[in-house]
C-alpha cells in the first residue's frame, strides 16, 4: 500500500506540472488549511529545491507569508548554500512583522548563515512618493539587486484574502473585484487568465524581472487557495517549480 500511495502522489505531480506547464511539481500529502505540519513539510521540500540550485553568489528573493516563513524556518547552513544573499522581493511593511518579506529574508539569511538585505518602506506608496523614492540610495542599491536576482522564492494567495489583509478600502475591494482578480503573488493581482490586472505600488521585483530568473520556486496549499493556484499559473514562468499539498492539487483537478 505504501508503495501504491507513493506512486499515487508521483502520478499526480506529473499530472499537474502538465496541467499547468511548469517545470516541476512536488506534492506533499495533506491539507495545510487543516494540519499546519504540512506547512512546515512543504518548507522541508522547498529547502531540498534550493540547495539543489543555488550557486555562490546568487541573490535569492523572497516574498513574504506564512508559506515562504515555513521555508525560512527549515533552512540550515550547508554547503550547498554559500556566498548567497537574501533580499525582500518587496519593501513593504502592510501586514504583521512575522509575515513581511524583511523578517522572511533575514531569518533565511540567519538560518543559514547568508547575508541578506532589507528595504522598509510603507505598503502602498503614492505616485510622486514611489517616484521621489527611487532616487534614494539605498532603494538604488535594492533596484541593482532585484536586477541581479537569479531565485525566487514566493508565495500565491487568493485575491480576497490578500486585500482583506492588506486592509483594502471597500473601494479598493470593488476595483478588483471588477477587473477579475483572483489569485495574488509578489504584489500583483491576476485574473482567471492569469492576466496582471493590478499591483501594488511599492518598490519590489517587477514581473518581468521574476519570469527572467533562472530558478523560481512557488509555494501554496491547501483547498481555499486552488482557484487562486490556477489562475497564476495561467501565465507563470515555465521554468517554476511548484510546491503544493495534496488537497490543493486534487481541489485543483476538481474545478478545471
Ligand atoms: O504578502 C506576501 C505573500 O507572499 C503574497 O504575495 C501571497 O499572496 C501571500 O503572502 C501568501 O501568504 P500565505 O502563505 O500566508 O498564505
């Protein structure tokens, strides 16, 4: 039977890294929304990804949430990740500490004895605010990494979820919920096609930049968070590798 079960897991990661044109998926048996184990067993499974391809001298993006703070939580030093550097995919500060990229990147950093490099900045900036800035030093030295990132490491959450943490206004909340959004990640809001129909604007990895790295692991679960899933994969980057938990993915056979 142990047998049997393992293959039935194998069976099913091909069938959904097909599904949603990806490099890679790994499921882990479970539902998050129900055993916060299986959270931290997805973080075990996004460490073995990381060291299988992080080289000296990467910098490593991280964004923040619970998921990605499970994988903060299970990096040890090893040799497979030297000389590397952590940054926050995004410098804002809109949701609990525990939760923010700036926290998520420093403890992978301490976790595995890296450097890493924090941008404090409010969650949502004006245009002139954003523009003013840009020009500051120190979001010029964050701008020249997010260029030089070659892994990312991020989370997908719904839409809804998202902007009632982020404390949208109810008026923010009509927008998007207008334009279609379903599934949220690093910042942006995409629509069932996978389309970006909003982002926030804080100073961050741009979309561009994270469909251009090399190495882009993806980590969410869970039954609530399978519309979500689908709708970002819509239009992801081939080259992601997928960490998930088995009722995401069989919720995610179920809609489609
Ligand atoms: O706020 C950062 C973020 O990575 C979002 O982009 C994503 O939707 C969310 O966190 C996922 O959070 P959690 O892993 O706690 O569900």
């Amino acid at each position: 039977p142990l047998v049997y079960e393992w293959s039935g897991i194998s069976d099913l990661e091909t069938q959904l890294q097909k599904l949603l044109g990806i490099k890679k998926v790994i499921i882990v048996d479970g539902n998050l929304d129900l055993e916060p184990s299986v959270k931290t067993l997805m973080g075990v499974e996004a460490v073995t990804q990381l060291e299988q391809y992080a080289k000296p001298q990467d910098i490593v993006a991280v964004t923040g949430g619970s998921t990605v703070a499970a994988v903060s939580n299970a990096v040890q030093k090893s040799n497979r990740l030297k000389d590397l550097t952590f940054i926050a995919a995004r410098g804002g500060m809109g949701v609990e500490v525990q939760m923010q990229a700036n926290t998520i990147a420093s403890n992978f950093a301490t976790n595995s004895g890296n450097d890493y490099r924090t941008l404090y900045l409010p969650e949502h900036l004006s245009e002139a605010a954003y523009n003013a800035m840009k020009e500051e030093p120190m979001v010029q030295e964050m701008l020249g990494l997010y260029e030089k990132t070659s892994i990312v490491i991020h989370g997908i959450g719904s839409a809804d979820e998202m902007s009632g943490r982020r404390k949208s206004s109810e008026a923010e909340r009509q927008a998007l919920q207008k334009s279609g959004a379903v599934g949220e990640a690093f910042g942006y809001y995409f629509d069932e096609k996978g389309k970006a129909v909003q982002r926030i604007r804080t100073v961050g990895l741009q979309l561009e930049q994270v469909k251009n790295c090399p190495t882009i692991l993806a980590i969410a679960g869970g039954t609530k968070k399978a519309k979500a899933i689908l709708s970002y994969f819509k239009n992801a980057a081939k080259q992601t590798i997928f960490i998930t938990d088995m009722a995401a993915a069989q919720q995610m056979f179920k809609i489609i």
